[in-house]
C-alpha cells in the first residue's frame, strides 16, 4: 500500500450509493486507505463534470458498475506516494477515461489512487486547472479532431459543423477547429448562445428548431466535416448533408443512441463516420492528444470554464441533464 504522512488525514469525497434501488450522491469523510487500489496515489486538485459524471451521480443513468464509489472520471493533481518508477513525488499529472468514477473511485475526492497505466504527465503548456476545464470533453473533442485529420481534413476544404455547440465537447471542438483555421458552424439549440459560440471563433451559427432535415437519402451537400455530440436525428442528417470524402466523428448521443440512414452517403459520396471512444483510447494516442491540448488546439479555456466546489456538484448535475448548460464545470477538490 502506498501512502504518506499527509495523506494519512481524513478528506472530503463525493459517494455515490444504492440503497433499495435508490441513487444518490453525498459528501462524506474518506481516507485514503478506503480508496480503490492502484499503483499512484495522486492529491487531487480539480476534477471536472461531465455529461456521464451528471448521469451517474443522480442514477439517470446506469454508468457505475458497483456501489458506493466516488463519482467523477477526471482528476488533475501532485503525486503523494507512488511505487512506479514513471512517476514520482511531487509530479503534476492527469487521469480521464478507462474505470475512473466507474468502476474505480474517481476524482471528485482530495485524494484518488490509480493504476499506473492510466495516469498522463501533465503537458507543457497546461495547468493543472486548464487539464480539468478541457477533461474528457475537452480529450473527446481533440480526438474527434486528430481522427478527422486522419481523415484527410484540412482548413480551405469547406466548413466544419460542429452539434451541441455550447456544451463541453462542442465549445472546445469550435474554439479548438477555430485556432487552427477551419471555417466553423456552430449548430445550436440555444438562440440567444449566439455571442458566445461566435467569441469561440464559430463563423456562423444554426438554430437548430429552425433546420430543415430532409428526407431524401441525400440532401446538399454542406459540411467538410463534423463533430456530433448529438447522435440520433442530427447525426443522421450529417450523414445525408456531409461533403464527398467528407467525415464526421460521432462523439455522444445525447440526441438519441439510434441511428436512421441509409448506405448512399458512404458509398455515392465516400462519406466516412468516425466512431470516438475516450475512455480506451490507447495510451500513445491520448498523451499525443493531450500534447495537442496544450499546444495547436489549446482553446481560450477561461471562456469556457466556470469552477464550483464539490458542494455544488448537484446543481451542476441538473444543469447539465436539463440541457441548460454551457461550457465546463471544473471542480475544485483541493
């Protein structure tokens, strides 16, 4: 076991629990010693809230796979105590994605112990409050974004699209493809986000109660590429309105988890749907993506973040399951 003399001391941890099929998320004291083990023991200083994050800790969702288990799949923070030579005391890193705030007790703790294999050095270029205003939202949209420059994507080949503008992965996708020269369109169901989406770099904005879908197998042709948080109708619109040789990484499913297209676009326009996992995404990729993070695509992440405390993580939770949201929550643990 790996532990140290300050660590010793009691912190404040945000558990979820099942009681009669019942879920609900409270404060309470933890030590470390009742952590989930692993190889690092990391002080934790901010975590963030995700779309995920909100689901499990109000049971809207059946995301934890045991109970109880402190919530929150991103923590940045100081290494306290670790018996693997990668990392030692002191060092300023980052975890997000595989069993955090899952399976594994997550970041919404003032300490959390992970394995090894999951911890990123904390990039040149970010602090430790930057890695949580970008966490898996932010680590999602730069994915989505390496893999649609796999793709072949560049800027000067036409507009990118990108749905759910004004949430997490959608703010940072704008203001990431914008930074390095694509011509933006911020696809929103929040009118009067228009000001914001615009001050990201988007270069025009959609409603989207006021877009026409279509029917026809294929629609005119728009988009160079797309980043959809949505899923559902919007991502089969993509499908239809996408360009020749065009692609779209599908990133959430928050509009609805099926999809209703049909083979034309794939194979009349070459059209490629990109699937995003952030939570197994191999570790040569995710520490290249976080270096983009802190570098190319480093979106102004001031603009986009607001922080709470762990007190007023329920509040964010219903933001974000209402809809209501903008941005990032970062959550400051430490």
């Amino acid at each position: 076991m790996i532990t140290s003399a300050r660590a010793m001391n009691r912190f404040r941890a945000f558990r979820i629990t099942n009681v009669d099929n019942v879920v609900r998320g409270a404060l309470v004291d933890a030590t470390p010693d009742e952590l989930s083990a692993g190889d690092v023991l990391i002080r934790a200083v901010f975590s963030s809230v995700n779309y995920k994050d909100a689901l499990a800790g109000t049971g809207t969702g059946k995301i934890l796979r045991r109970f109880p288990l402190i919530g929150g799949i991103d923590v940045a923070g100081i290494v306290e105590a670790s018996t693997d030579e990668r990392f030692k005391v002191g060092d300023e890193v980052l975890a997000t994605g595989y069993d955090l705030g899952v399976n594994h007790d997550g970041g919404y703790a003032g300490y959390v112990r992970v394995p090894a294999d999951w911890v990123v050095p904390m990039p040149v270029g970010l602090t430790l409050f930057e890695a949580m205003a970008l966490g898996t939202a932010g680590f999602t949209a730069g994915l989505a974004i390496v893999r649609l420059e796999q793709m072949g994507l560049r800027p000067g080949r036409g507009p990118v699209v990108v749905t759910g503008a004004t949430g997490g992965v959608g703010s940072i996708a704008v203001a990431s493809l914008a930074r390095l020269g694509y011509e933006v369109t911020a696809l929103t169901g929040k009118e009067h986000e228009g000001d914001y989406l615009k001050g990201l770099g988007a270069t025009t904005v959609l409603n989207r109660a006021t877009l026409e879908l279509g029917t026809r197998p294929l629609e005119k042709a728009m988009w160079a590429g797309a980043v959809d948080a949505v899923g559902g109708d919007l991502l089969a619109w993509l499908t239809r309105t996408t360009n020749y040789w065009g692609a779209i990484a599908s990133t959430g499913l928050a509009g609805g988890t099926e999809l209703h297209t049909t083979v034309m676009p794939f194979i009349l326009r070459g059209v490629s749907l990109i699937g995003v996992d952030s939570v197994m995404c191999p570790m040569n990729v995710r520490r290249d993506v976080w270096r983009r993070l802190a570098t190319d695509l480093k979106p102004p992440l001031p603009d986009i973040a607001q922080t709470i405390t762990l007190e007023e993580l329920p509040g964010a939770f219903a933001t974000l399951l209402a809809g209501k949201a903008r941005g990032r929550f970062v959550v400051r643990v430490g």
